[in-house]
C-alpha cells in the first residue's frame, strides 16, 4: 500500500525516536498499512468523525484516522517516549490531534471529545495494549450512564480475549463474565484476525479485531448487581448455582427460580437474560 502521507514511515519513526516496543506497557507495534487502514475502515466512515484512541504508540493508526478525514483524535499514550512523534503528527494535521500522556484507565476523554471539532457520538478505535485491554473494555461498557458516550468500539485483542467477548451459552469454553456483559448492553461481533508477523515485536498469539455498537435499550438491571452475580457464579464455575450463589450472602433459589432454570445448572449453561433476571432478583433481595 503506498503512503498515506508525506510523514516518514512507521520504521523510520521508530528507529528516528528510539521507540523500542516496551513489554511491560504490552505494546506491539503495527506497521502494516493495509491493516491500520482496515481497522480504521471498519469503525464507520470517518469524515468528520470524533475518535477516541487508546495506545497509539508512534501514530500508525493515528495517521490513517487522520488521513481518512477524522476531524478530531484524541489519543491518549501513557509512554513518553512516543510524545515527540506524535507531536510530529499533530503539527501535519494542525488543529485535528489532541494527545493526552495518561493511564487511560483512569483519564475521562469525554470534554475533549465533545468540545473538539466534529460532529456526532465519538467512537473509539485502538490497538489497545494487550495488559490493559480488558480492564478498559470493562470500563467503557460497564458504566452506569447507558447509552454510553461512545458510539462504537473497534478495538484490537488477543484472539482468545476476543473470543470471551462474543461468547454466549452456546460457546461454554469462552462464556463467561465479560461474554454477560458485552451480551447484555452491545452487539458484538469478531471482525477478522490479525497474524502474529504483523506486529512488531510479533506477539505469541493471534490477534482479532472486534466490533461493538452499544444497544440502545438493554434489559433494565443495575450493572453492579450483575457484576456480582456473574462473578459468584462463573467464580465457582464447575459447581451449580445453588452453590455458587451463596457467595452472594441471599437464598439463591429465588435467584435460579428467576432465570427459569433448574438449581442443578451450571454457570455456562444461564443465557445473558438469565443472569441478567438474577442480577435484578439480587437487588431485590439485597434491598429488602
């Protein structure tokens, strides 16, 4: 794929600033073009768009969300050592790339976004670090103001984290609780894989890109109680439920009765509206 602009390629930014990918930050860096501007593609068209990026290390996808005509990327890089090359970026696309140097974890983009230029919910696309990527998957869906800020997630993980995040009853050697919570509030989707070679270093694992649209009204239910059920019951995940939920402090008949199952099943074998049904039974029941 030839350049997408008149910036030096991705290697020779690398090399230039001396940003050798750090193990500890989970950073693997993507060079191919064809890949970036096929993640980049995937999150909708991006002429005017507003876009969160998380980990974007020397500006690989940066460039493309950029030259694919986003009016405004907030990027947000905890390494210092790759500041001075996206600062590089931002002065080619003047006015359009605000870099944040932050633990994305525990940074709120949302005023940035929304007073920036652009128009439309932001969506956020990242590569995210393989360390960190579910921690702030968890954040972005798990928060208690729904529908969310964002519009779509495109984001990168390890292919078994991807897996885990589309799974439902169906797929019991990856449903569990993050496969409950991305179910409950979002469509989620596996987009395509991404070859260890593509990435330097290259990682152990393939990767695969993963798409999720928030759904507009998911099933009332209070995201913390959920989380409390999905975790006693996929906490002890080869015991039943009867056993399971008595972590949670309640007779957890009432809780199985609600999700119309039998007490002898098991944690895979309770769809999302089952667990969600005993999350609104906990509340309930921790309430009284």
């Amino acid at each position: 794929m030839s350049a997408i602009d008149d910036l030096p390629p991705l290697r020779e930014v690398v090399r230039d600033f001396d940003l050798a990918p750090k193990k500890q930050l989970g950073q693997n860096f993507l060079f191919d073009l064809n890949l970036t501007s096929r993640i980049a593609r995937a999150s909708g068209p991006l002429a005017g768009a507003r876009v969160l990026e998380v980990g974007p290390g020397p500006g690989g996808l940066t460039r493309v969300l950029l030259a694919g005509g986003a009016a405004h990327v907030v990027a947000v890089e905890r390494d210092a050592r790759c500041l001075p090359a996206l600062a590089m970026i931002a002065e080619r696309y003047p006015g359009r790339l605000t870099v944040v140097e932050a633990d994305a974890a525990a940074f709120d983009p949302r005023a940035l976004l929304e007073n920036g230029p652009g128009e439309g919910r932001p969506r956020i696309v990242a590569n995210l670090p393989y360390n960190v990527g579910t921690q702030l998957l968890t954040g972005w869906v798990a928060t208690r103001d729904w529908p969310p800020f964002w519009e779509s997630l495109t984001l990168m993980f390890q292919r078994e984290v991807a897996e885990r995040i589309v799974a439902d009853e169906g797929d019991r050697a990856n449903y569990g609780r993050l496969g409950v919570l991305c179910g409950w509030r979002t469509q989620a989707r596996i987009l395509f894989d991404v070859p260890p070679s593509a990435f330097v270093p290259p990682p152990k694992v393939t990767s695969s890109v993963v798409q999720l649209i928030p759904r507009p009204d998911p099933a009332p239910c209070d995201v913390r109680a959920l989380e409390a059920v999905t975790a006693a019951a996929f906490g002890q995940r080869r015991k039943m439920l009867r056993q399971s939920l008595k972590a949670l402090g309640v007779d957890p008949a009432g809780l199985v009765e609600a999700a119309g199952v039998p007490p002898t099943a098991r944690a895979e074998e309770v769809g999302v509206d089952g667990f969600v049904a005993m999350a609104r039974a906990f509340a309930a029941a921790r309430g009284a």
